[in-house]
C-alpha cells in the first residue's frame, strides 16, 4: 500500500487506475465509509467524483491542517485538479502533478494563486518543518502584499523572534525541554540530554529543536551543549511557558513560571504528548515531547 490513494465509483475504475499509474498510488472503489477508512491512514487522496460528495464526507473528519491528508478533488471528465484541503500541505503539488497527465490544477489558496511561496512551501522546499505554526496566518498574509524577508542562520546560534516570525527548523519527530542550575558547563548539558535520549529509545537526529526559558539566555554553557549536539535551541518567554497545560509541579513557579523543561518541551511539540516527563540529570533537567 502506498501513501497516496485513488477513490472512484466503479464506472470511473478505467480514468482511477490511468490516474494511479502516474502516480503511483492505490485505487479504491467508494464506499460510503471509504474516506472515513482512509482519511487517517494516506498522506494523499484524489477522488475522482463530484466535489460535493467528497465535502461532505471529509467535513466530520477534519482535524487538523497540520496532519490533516491532502485531499484533491478530479472532475470526472478528467479535466481539472482541485485541491479542497491541504493545499498548503500537499495538495497544491499534488494537482500540479496531474498536470503531467493534461488535467488543469485550479489552485485557490491566496499565497500560490498569486505566483507566491507559502511559509509551508518554502518548508516543504528546504526539507524543514514550521516551529511556531501559529505564525503562519501572519506571515503567509504579509506575504501577499509585500516581499518578505527569508534569513538563514547558522549555528550555534540564538534566535529571538516573534509571533509573527516563522521559525523554519530541521525535520525530525520529538522536542526536548531543557532547564539548568546557574553556571551549567556545555559537557553537563550535553549528557544529561544524551543519557535521556538513550533512555527513551530517541535517536540525536530524530529531535528538531530544543527549548528553554529566556531567562536562561545568559547560560553559555546551555548554548554551547546544545550546539555541540548539533541541535537547535530556541528561547520561550514566559506567555509562552505558562500557557501550556499538563505539566507538573515545579520549583520554577518561584521565578513566576508554570516550569521550564516540561512546558518548554510541550510549547515546541506537535502532538502535545510528553514522551518523559521531566527527569534530572545532574545540574540539568530534561523532559520530552512528540
């Protein structure tokens, strides 16, 4: 089974499986559970039918555009390519890709059909994933009327931005939140950070970012352990730390804040799934998210 499915009526199988040829993908006959048997399950799906039959089998299954699959929409005459969700997540090239076959992509997301990269294109283009995806309505608005900037920074290094930056970091599945002790030495953090991975069966590769509280900025040796993983870490103010839900009690509450490593690895997580939840490490804490 691949990642990308075909769903059509039975009278259509011949124009499905000319479509799934091309792009390497399954073909299934619709069913009245079909989107609900697939939509969790493929990264991908093109129905050829009726627009409206798929919107209404896909609207009470709407989740999340972040996880959410790509969802085009064929007309049955074979002559057009409508993204209906996720056209910032796939389907957008997904319709630009039955374009090899003659079909016409009917692109309406405000940023593409205007000839302009989304945050989430420029993501899905340089192999990252969006940090603060709350900042893309923003951004991606900006974008429209104006040329906007694109920075690359190179660590280790320090960035502070705000809620209407979007923050591009490498791929990878968990979020590590990190506190330390005042005059943290970079050895310290690196092994605690270590020794915690190793315990939970995580690879250094599959971690996209690390985090901490600004009040930590001035803890060179937190940066330097980070950088020395080859890590990302990035620095949450206190809103930020405080509006997570989840997390246990900590002796941070005296700085004003809910925690450090816990909330900090919640804040940068995707699921807001603690993996482990906070665990000292010498002079260090750590705790992790998915």
């Amino acid at each position: 089974m691949t990642g990308t499915v075909v769903i059509t009526f039975p009278y259509s199988k011949d124009e499905a499986e000319r479509i799934a040829e091309f792009l390497g993908a399954d073909v299934l006959e619709y069913s009245a559970e079909i989107f609900d048997q697939v939509f969790s399950r493929k990264k991908r799906i093109v129905a050829l039918m009726s627009m409206g039959i798929v919107v209404r089998k896909i609207a009470p299954l709407l989740d999340d555009k972040w996880t959410d699959p790509a969802v085009v929409v064929v007309s049955p005459d074979l002559r057009f390519a409508v993204p209906v969700l996720g056209g910032h997540h796939g389907a957008n090239e997904l319709a630009k890709e039955l374009a090899g076959i003659g079909l016409v992509p009917v692109i309406t997301t405000a940023t593409e059909s205007r000839g302009r990269d989304s945050v989430e294109t420029i993501a899905d283009r340089t192999g990252t994933d969006v940090l603060n995806r709350d900042s893309t309505r923003e951004v991606n608005a900006a974008i429209l009327t104006s040329d906007i900037p694109v920075h690359a920074v190179q660590g280790p290094a320090i960035v502070l931005a705000g809620p209407d930056v979007s923050v591009l970091v490498a791929k990878g599945t968990y979020s590590v939140g990190v506190g330390c002790r005042k005059g943290i030495r970079a050895d310290e953090v690196a092994l605690a950070v270590e020794e915690a991975l190793a315990e939970n069966g995580i690879e250094m590769g599959e971690v996209f970012v690390y985090a901490t509280t600004t009040k930590k900025l001035g803890e060179t040796g937190l940066v330097e352990g980070v950088g020395a993983l080859s890590g990302n870490l990035i620095f949450l103010d206190d809103d930020t730390i405080n509006a997570q839900a989840g997390t246990g009690p900590s002796r941070a509450t005296r700085l004003g804040l809910l925690g450090v490593a816990e909330p900090c690895a919640l804040a940068t997580s995707r699921t807001k799934t603690l993996v482990m939840g906070k665990k000292v490490f010498g002079r260090v804490t750590v705790a992790i998210a998915r």
